[in-house]
C-alpha cells in the first residue's frame, strides 16, 4: 500500500467538471493498492497518514500532524503509484491490486480516516478525476506499508 502525500494550503478533486471532494490546510493523500495489501495494512497505513508529522510548530520545525495543524485530508485512488517502471519505456501496472479488491480498500483507508475525526473527501474511485493543489513547501512524502 503506497500513499503520496502532500502538505496542501488547498486541493481539490473534480469529476465532469464538478467538484466532488475539496480541502484546505490539510494533507492531499494519492493512494495505490497493491496485490498483498489487506485491512491491516489500510488501517496502519491511515494511523501513519494522520500522525504523520509534516506541519511546523511554533519554532518552525515539522512537529504538528495534519489534526493538530486544524487540517483535514482529501484521499484519491491513484493505481499509477504500484505500476513497476524499473524497464522499458511503458509503465506495468501487474503490480497494482485489481479494481475490485482496491475500491474495497480505498474505501475502508477513507473509512478508518474518518473514524480518527477526519471529513476525509475523497474523488470518485475510477472516474476520469481532475486534481488541482497548492503544494505548501513544497512537502511531500511517499509512506508505504
């Protein structure tokens, strides 16, 4: 399980060229499910997102998680993130888990977000999505579990 995340001051996701999920201050999440990935992992995964600390504190030092810097997360399904680039001009997506098994995982990731006081938007999961961020810092980390 692979989730990019980015210290945002706004994101936004849309479908058809409507706003379907919308944050500010907070932590835009790209998330990519591989075939071995389970509950376990989307839960451990969702702790390390909401604790992960990448906001500066007083003294300017990233000390603050995304709920103590009064952030919320914004989640999208980025399959992209699994594919195996390591030859050929192609990208391989074998190693991302298949549609099925991820909705039910992207889901549950959003689910367990949520549960921690998160409003959590998410895109639509395998729509055609537009997303759009001011990327603070910049700051982004890649976690994987």
């Amino acid at each position: 399980m692979i989730a990019l995340i980015q210290r945002v001051s706004f994101a936004k996701v849309e479908v058809d060229n409507e706003v379907v999920g919308e944050i500010t201050n907070g932590l835009l999440v790209l998330l990519a499910i591989e075939p071995d990935d389970n509950e376990a992992k989307a839960k451990r995964l969702a702790e390390r997102v909401a604790g992960y600390r990448v906001f500066e504190d007083a003294e300017g030092k990233m000390n603050l998680n995304v709920q103590q810097a009064g952030g919320d997360v914004l989640v999208v399904s980025q399959f992209t993130l699994a594919a195996d680039t390591s030859k050929g001009m192609r990208p391989s997506f074998t190693s991302a888990a298949s549609p099925d098994m991820s909705k039910d995982l992207y889901k549950f990731f959003t689910q367990q977000l949520r549960a921690k006081g998160f409003k959590a938007p998410t895109g639509i999961f395998g729509a055609d999505m537009k997303v759009s961020l001011l990327n603070d810092g910049p700051v982004t980390f890649q976690l994987t579990i």
